[in-house]
C-alpha cells in the first residue's frame, strides 16, 4: 500500500521570481512580514481534492509560481484517495508567506468546489 506521493524537485536559481517582485494576477506583492508568520518555508494546503496526486498539486502551484520556486511537494494518502492535505516546501521564506496569503481561499483550477487553505507547516 502506498502512504503517499511526493513529487520532489531539484532546486535551481530562478531569475524570474523573488519575494518582492512575485505578483498573482499582476498584483504587486508586499514588502511587509508578518511577526507572526515569518520565518516559515513548508506549508500545508488543506482542501485538496480527494483524487488529486502530488503531480497534480505540483501542477496547481505552477499556475502561481515558477517551479523552481517550490523544491517539495508532499500528499499523504493511499493510491486511490489523498487524505486532504499537501506539504509543499519553498526555500525562500518571504515567498512562502506570499504564497500562502495569496492562495489562501482560492479555488483548485480542476475542482472549483473546493478552495485551498494554506497555513504554515510549523
């Protein structure tokens, strides 16, 4: 029985993304950091869709970031359902707390009846 899949990628420089530059939808991004939440790289995505692998959440985020941006992506569960949940891990933490505020209610592109709650993975 498979425990999960994971989808793990080779970090590597990304000229085209940086915390202060990336920007969803064209929105600038904040400079600020929140006291409370900075520091953290992993975050937890609840709401997955059931079916979903950790491929498909790889592919989500790219809708986002670049794919460089993110080095882990982890869905617990077994080989015919997920348990919910992801862990994506981004090495920049200015850009994870970006990451997690802007996609934080969104709606999954191929499951519009659900929407993602990221938090940070403490």
């Amino acid at each position: 029985m498979n425990m999960g899949t994971h989808h793990t990628r080779r970090a590597s420089p990304s000229t085209a993304s940086s915390a202060g530059t990336w920007s969803p939808m064209g929105q600038s991004a904040p400079q600020l950091v929140a006291p409370d939440m900075g520091g953290f790289t992993t975050l937890m995505i609840s709401h997955v869709p059931r079916l979903f692998a950790s491929e498909d959440v790889a592919a989500e985020l790219t809708l986002y970031i670049h794919d460089s941006d993110f080095d882990f992506v982890y869905v617990p569960g077994t080989d015919q359902r997920n348990l919910g949940l992801a862990f994506v891990n981004i090495p920049d933490p200015q850009l994870a707390q970006c990451v997690c505020r802007d996609l934080d209610g969104r709606l999954w592109t191929n499951a519009v009846e659900h929407a993602m709650k990221v938090r940070p993975a403490y």
